[in-house]
C-alpha cells in the first residue's frame, strides 16, 4: 500500500508541474515575453529548491524502506568479506559526502542566483586555485580507494593456505558443478572433448588418469567447512559466467579455458545463519552475475556450510565419479563369488538331505 501511496504522489508532483507550465504559457501570451521569462525564471528557481528537498527526503525514505532488506545488516558471512564491507562504506561515505555537497550547492546557487535586473553577472574566465581544487582533491581520494581495493583484490586471489578445501567450479548453461579431490588431494585432469553428460562425465575426466578415480562431482550444492578457507578453483564449461557468492561478498569471472582462483574464509555455518536472520529457509547463495543466456535467471546454486565433523562424514559418504561412470567397477554393484568350502559345505548338505530322505522311505 505505501509502494502505491508514493507513486501516486510522484504523478501528482509531475501533474502540478505539468500545470504551472501550461499556466505559464498562458501567462506569456497575456503578459508578453519579457515579463514571462522573468516570471519562468522566478518559478524554476523555487523548483530547484522543491526538487533539492524533495529528493533528500527520498534518499532518506529510500534508505529507511530499503536498507533492511539488502545483505548489509547481517554482515558477512566472510573473513574476507568484511574488508570489502568496510571498503564499500568508505567509498559510500566519501562519495557520499561529494554527492550532498555539490548537489546542495547546485540547486541552491540556481536559486540564490536566478535572473536580476538589480544584480550583474560577475565572470571569471580562469581560476588555478579552484581547478587545483577540484583536481587534485578528487584524484587523492579517488587514488586511496583504488589502493585499498587492488590490496584486498590481491589478497582474494593470491594463494590459499596450505589447510584450504579445494574445491572446483564449474559454469555450464544453466548450473553449476562442483567437483572435490579424494584422499590423494589431487584433481584428475579432464579435457573438454571427453565431455559426455549420457556417460555420467559432465566435467570431461580423463579416466586413464588414476587421480579421477576418487574425485566426487555434485550438481547445484556446494559443501565447505566453517572456519576453513576454502579455495575454489573456477571454470566454464561453455560460455562466459561469473561465479557470484553475495553473502560472502565474493565474485570471479568464470571463463571457458582459462581457470580464475578465488579464496575465503566462512564465519557462519547455514545453522547459524539460519538463527542470526531468523530465517528457517535462508541458504546460502552461489549465483551467475554475468549473463550467459536466455536461462541466466535459473542459474543458482546453494552452499552448505557446515562445521569440519560434519563435511568429514559428508564426504565420507560420497561416491566417485568413477563409479557413477563405471558402475561395473562399484564395490556395492559385484556380486561376492561363491568359495570352495561354502560350495562343498553345500553339496554335503544336499547328500545329508538325500540319505535322511532314502531312510525314510
């Protein structure tokens, strides 16, 4: 009802505007031209107060409606992600601080310095103290932001602790897959021709190499491990995506061919952001930030954040890719073969069955 409620009072703000003007073309045919530019003069200089107030008192309206519901008031749900949380309010804050400044001056200098016959225009051609002014302040500010960012960009980028999860990502129109090395902690080489979704090998794994035959690969859900940085090593299967990570305050381009790495540390597990948003059905979110196709909407996926004892059964109780390729080859799928003694158990068993049968007879 408030949504309403404002649009309905911004199409009668333009529907009074939209009056005056008509009003004062009237006036101009009624009055003549001199006098009419004066009195337009007059009107669009107490506009530009009205609009000055009038969009204060939205940003302000639009800041107590909307800042709730944006990420900002949980926090990150990353070590990492608070620099960039703290880099983004630094850049608010300055820009911000810009942006009321100049637009304060701006409509109220229109107005102080609307048409005045009593009045003369004053006019400088050149000023070095002013354009020193607005040069130099600007481009420290705007250097000192720049530094900071490239600072905690190399940070995410570089290399990951020893103790990091490994995990691959990989785009494909229109999902994610992810991959996790086995116990040997080595990723199998793949290659893009071996790709065979009807043979259960959505990433290409080159199955001569032994080091694939304990990757496990999963579809749309991603595991990783509070208080663990987790390194993910990314990718694209066909088209460019971008892996976006918004609780975390993370993003990466995923391009096809040329694997980008990325590294964080999760703070909270689902569990725990479940309590602190009072939210039962909050997940966490991995989302495709660049466009990639008519299906770019649906492409998400969910992260799991769990504590160490929990991804250690999880994983525990995952298959190989291997198998799901080779279902042959599955422990789970042989049949035991039957031994010698258990086969000669049997036959005496039968002998046993026939004499006790003949004594009867």
């Amino acid at each position: 009802m408030s949504m309403y409620l404002i649009i309905a009072v911004i199409v009668l703000v333009f529907l009074v505007i939209f009056q005056i003007a008509k009003a004062s073309e009237y006036v101009s045919v009624l009055k003549g031209e001199e006098k009419t530019r004066r009195q337009s003069n007059k009107i669009n200089a107490f506009l530009m107060i009205a609009f000055l107030v009038l969009g204060l008192i939205g940003v302000y309206v639009c800041h107590e409606l909307y800042y709730g519901k944006t990420l900002f008031p949980q926090g990150s749900a990353s070590v990492q992600g608070e620099k960039v949380d703290s880099m983004f309010m630094w850049t608010v804050a300055i820009t911000g601080i810009v942006f009321f400044i100049t637009q304060i001056i701006l409509f109220w200098f229109s107005y102080k310095y609307q048409e005045n016959p009593k009045r003369k225009v004053f006019y400088f051609a050149h000023n070095n103290t002013m354009e020193l002014v607005w040069t130099v302040i600007p481009a420290i500010a705007l250097t000192v932001l720049v530094v900071i960012g490239l600072r905690n960009w190399f940070e995410f980028t570089s290399e990951a602790p020893k103790e990091a999860l490994k995990v691959e990502v990989v785009g494909k129109q229109f999902g994610w897959l992810f991959r996790y090395p086995g116990k040997d902690g080595v990723f199998g080489k793949k290659y893009y021709k071996n790709i065979n979704e009807a043979q259960s090998n959505p990433l290409g794994q080159i199955w001569d190499d032994k080091a694939n035959e304990d990757d496990v690969v999963l579809t749309q859900t991603m595991y990783i491990v509070k208080d663990r940085p987790v390194k993910l090593i990314i990718g694209s299967r066909d088209v460019i995506h971008d892996v976006g990570l918004p609780h975390f305050r993370m993003k990466m381009d995923a391009v096809p061919g040329i694997p980008t790495t990325i590294w964080f540390t999760p703070k909270y597990t689902t569990k725990e952001m479940k309590e602190r948003t009072n939210n039962p059905n909050f997940q966490y979110e991995i989302s495709c930030d660049q466009m990639c196709g008519n299906g770019h909407y649906s492409m998400k996926g969910v992260i799991e954040v769990v504590t160490q004892a929990e991804y250690d059964a999880w994983i525990a109780g995952q298959k190989p890719n291997y198998l799901a390729a080779f279902p042959d080859k599955d422990p789970a799928n042989v049949k035991p073969a039957a031994t010698a003694d258990s086969t000669k158990l049997t036959q005496n068993n039968k002998g046993v069955a026939l004499v006790a049968q003949k004594t009867k007879m």
